[in-house]
C-alpha cells in the first residue's frame, strides 16, 4: 500500500489529543495552488470517537475526489474496522441504514453543522449474480480490501484525520490527469455491477474528465447489463448527467450502446445527440449549455430551478430528433422522472419547433401570458445558442416590455370587484378569463374604468359561450 503523506505539513492533532480541528490549510497535489479541507463538524466528532475507542477511520470516496478538486460534497462516508454493533452504542443518534452492508448513519448533534455521516465497516463484496449487487459482503481489517471493491480510482482513496492520503490504486494521478480509470480488471468491475457504467458516464459529465481507454471499451463491452439496473437508478444518473453538461459526454452517448438498453423513445433520443453534435458543428461542443442563465428574464422572481435546467436538456434532445413531444412526456415516466418534467421539456420543445421568429404581434401576446411565458423564454434561449446569435431573445425583450398582461392575477380588476357588480359562481372566473382575453386582444385596456366598463359585454358573451357549449354537447348526446 502507497501512503502519500498529505498534507506536508506538521499534523495539526492527533488522536489521543482530542477531536482534530476542523480545519486544514494545506498544500493542494493537483488543481489550485492552496486547499482549505473542512471536515464537518459532525465527521470531526465521527473520527474522534472512533480513533478514542481505537478503531480505525477514514473518509473515503466522493467526499475525498471532491475535496482534491476544490467541489463540495453533499455526503461525507467514513469507512472504518468497527462493526455495526461495535458503532452503533458509541453516537446517541443513529439510523441503522444498512447493518447487512455494514453501514450506520451518524446524526449531527443538535447544533452541528453538516449532514449526516455514513459510517461503513471495510468489507469484500463477494459474487454478483444479479449483476447489481453482492451477493455477500465479508467485513474486513484491511482498509486496501476495502479500497478496492469501489468502482473508480478516484473514488477509491481515503483520508485520515490528519488530511493522510491512501491511494493504492493511483487514483490522485488520474485526479491530476482528469481521467476515469477503473479499479482493477475494467471488464470484471462492469460485469459484476452495471451501474458502474453509468456513474463512470455521470462523473465524466459532471468532471468533464475523459474515459481511460480500457474502462470504456469494458463499458461499451458490458452495456447491455444496464438491464438490470432499476429504472429508477438509470433515471437518477441520467438526470444527474442531463442536469451536468451532458455535451461532455455526447459522443460516448451518441455513439455507444448504453442508451439501447431502453425502449422508445431513447432511440430517438440517441439519434437526437448525433444531431445537437451535428447542428453545433462541434463548435460549440466545449461550453458548457447554457442552462444556468435560464433565469427566466425578465421575471427575476420565477428563477429556474435545477429540474428546469435537466428539462431544458431533454427539450433539446428531443427539439433536435424531432420527438413529438407526447414522447418526452412517455420518456419521463420511462425513467420516473416527475411527469411535470417531461410536460416543461415538451412545452420548450413546441415553442423551439415553432420558431418565435415568425410570429405575428398577437401570437407573442398569448405565448406571454401564464405559464407559457417560460416555456417561450426557454426555447428562445436554447435556439439563439444553438443558431448562434441573440436575435430570438432580443426579440423576446422587445415582445415582454409591451406584453399588457402576464398573468390574471396582473389584470386591474379581480374578482372581489365583480361580486359587488352582482356576478356569482362560475361566472366570474369565466368573466374575468374573457376580460383577460380582451386584454390580450388590444380591445380594453388593463385599466379599473375600462375593464369595469367591459363587464357587461365580457358577461353576455360568456353567457353565449355557455349556451353554445351546452348546444354542442346536446348534440353530441342526441
Ligand atoms: P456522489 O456522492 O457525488 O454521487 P460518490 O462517488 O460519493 O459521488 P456515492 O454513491 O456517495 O457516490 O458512493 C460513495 C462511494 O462508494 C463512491 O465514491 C465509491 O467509492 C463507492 N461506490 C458507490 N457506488 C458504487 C458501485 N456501484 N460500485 C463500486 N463502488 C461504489
Ligand atoms: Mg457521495
């Protein structure tokens, strides 16, 4: 085993002293010059009980990659030699996570910064029938044993307290070469866990680190095995690459098999990478999408939310294979994403298809009213970056500062203010929708006296409207 000492540095503390501080300023091997390590406070508290009842106690994987890349970690894993029983009596709050696989999650004391820490005991995975997981899980001593039934080098290190990297695999050299390597054998790695092969396409996305040579042909090898990965699973790593910049990836998306593994409509979908690559030219294949600026100008107050950002990306794919957009709707539900998404994404999708360029003043003015606004927002940002230029949005900008009307709630009167004309029940939802419509139309203005002027009129003609709704339906039922 390899101990790189790091940091360089006098250890700040040791073990039998008391909790390590929660900081440390150390030199950084790769990447910026200097590295500030935070240990949370609960991780700080999770080594120092270990250490003090003489166990072992490492953090280990994404935390540890994150750190050395200058990334916050949303999940910090401790791996130590303690078994479950042996962890459990030592912290007051706990959440017996997975005793089978060896893991405790640890709770922050009342007033600790931090999330939850998942304590795990080194263990062997043996046997993987089902292609997915182990059949059984030996614990073991070895922290090395531990190390290296993890997926990728640069997940497979770990740190001490004192900031101590063990890295048997030559995980900080791939880190510094911004590569994904697999630990071991690549093609035994895959073919005992196909979900590999999708964290290993994540983690490029969202590192935008390229695929060692051997690990990708053992991925395309064993992609076929992703059909034992759940729906679920392949949703949440599809959603986390769609949410990175999936274009890091396009290539091994467009041209390897992963995508095959699902039915309609990822074909297509898969047809729709090699035309964003095509239509781009490759030009723009090394920005990043601009999905971050979709701020939903010029309503600061509807900021675009991370599932808008992973929608607009599926907009895109589907805007460039030419999905009906019913399918994107189908695609969500394929990979349990929020139906929602797949409706946002479709919507984008319409309006991308239908080129804002072309419409006339009144078409503008009821695709800026209500939800849609968004939506038309969206897909004329994602057509000026694909087309190149700023025409749609600016265009957009010249539309939204005279639009009249943006939603019914925006409307200079309400409906308290037809209750004390003496209109009830459904009619004023219905009275105030047709005002709004006027309103589009240029025919009132957005003014109390105007619009309370137009009531009569926005009445009666509802009033007609129903009739000739119950005409219609009476005919359908003759
Ligand atoms: P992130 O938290 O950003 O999703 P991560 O690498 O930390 O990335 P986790 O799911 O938190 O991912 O897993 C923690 C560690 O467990 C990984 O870094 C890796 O060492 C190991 N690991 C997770 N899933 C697998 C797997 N399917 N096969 C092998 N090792 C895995
Ligand atoms: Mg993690």
């Amino acid at each position: 085993m390899r101990e790189t000492p790091w940091p360089p540095q006098q250890h700040p503390c040791h073990p039998e002293q008391g909790p390590a501080p929660s900081t440390y300023h150390a030199a950084a091997p790769s990447g910026p010059s200097s590295l500030t390590l935070v240990w949370p406070d609960t991780v700080t508290r999770v080594f120092s009980v270990l250490l003090r009842h003489h166990f072992q106690a490492y953090a280990v994987g994404g935390w540890v990659r994150d750190a050395f890349l200058g990334r916050s970690s949303h999940d910090v894993d401790i791996a130590t030699d303690a078994r479950p029983d042996q962890v459990l009596p030592l912290f007051s709050r706990t959440v017996a996570t997975g005793l089978r696989h060896g893991t405790v999650t640890v709770l922050p004391e009342p007033g600790e910064t931090g999330p939850p820490v998942e304590v795990t005991t080194f263990r062997e995975d043996i046997g993987y029938s089902d292609r997915r997981h182990p059949d059984q899980v030996r614990f073991t001593r070895q922290l090395e044993a531990d190390l290296a039934r993890r997926d990728l080098t640069l997940n497979a290190m770990a740190m001490d307290v004192h900031g101590r990297l063990t890295d048997p695999f030559g995980g900080l050299q791939d880190l510094r070469q911004r590569r994904l390597r697999a630990v071991g054998d690549p093609s035994a790695r895959f073919a005992e866990d196909g979900l590999r092969i999708l964290r290993t396409l994540r983690l490029a996305a969202e590192l935008d680190f390229t695929i060692e040579s051997q690990t990708r042909a053992a991925m395309i090898r064993h992609a076929a095995l992703l059909q034992h990965v759940s729906r679920e699973r392949i949703g949440l790593e599809l959603q986390r690459i769609a949410a990175a910049n999936w274009l890091n990836i396009v290539a091994d998306l467009a041209e390897g098999p992963y995508l095959m593994v699902l039915p309609e409509p990822l074909p297509q979908l898969r047809r729709g990478w090699q035309e964003c690559e095509r239509r781009s030219a490759g030009l723009r294949l090394h920005r990043p999408l601009p999905f971050n600026w979709l701020d939903c100008e010029p309503q600061p107050r509807q900021q675009a939310r991370a599932w808008q950002q992973t929608a607009a990306s599926l907009a895109v794919w589907g805007w460039a294979a030419k999905v009906p957009p019913s399918q994107l709707v189908a695609f969500c539900r394929l990979l349990a994403w929020p139906q929602r998404w797949g409706r946002w994404a479709a919507a984008v999708a319409t309006a991308m298809s239908d080129d804002c360029t072309f419409w006339p003043e009144q078409v503008w003015r009821r695709q800026l009213y209500q939800e849609s606004e968004q939506h038309v927002w969206a897909s004329c940002q994602l057509l000026d970056y694909w087309c190149g230029g700023g025409g749609r949005t600016s265009v957009y900008r010249q539309h939204a500062a005279r639009q009249p009307l943006r939603r019914l709630s925006d409307l200079a009167i309400n409906g308290r203010d037809l209750l004390q004309l003496g209109l009830t029940g459904t009619a004023v939802g219905k009275v105030l929708a047709a005002l709004a419509e006027a309103v589009l139309s240029g025919v009132v203005p957005n003014e109390p006296d105007a619009l309370l002027a137009a009531v009569p009129l926005a009445t009666r003609w509802t009033a007609q409207a129903v009739k000739r709704e119950d005409l219609e339906h009476g005919r359908n039922h003759a």
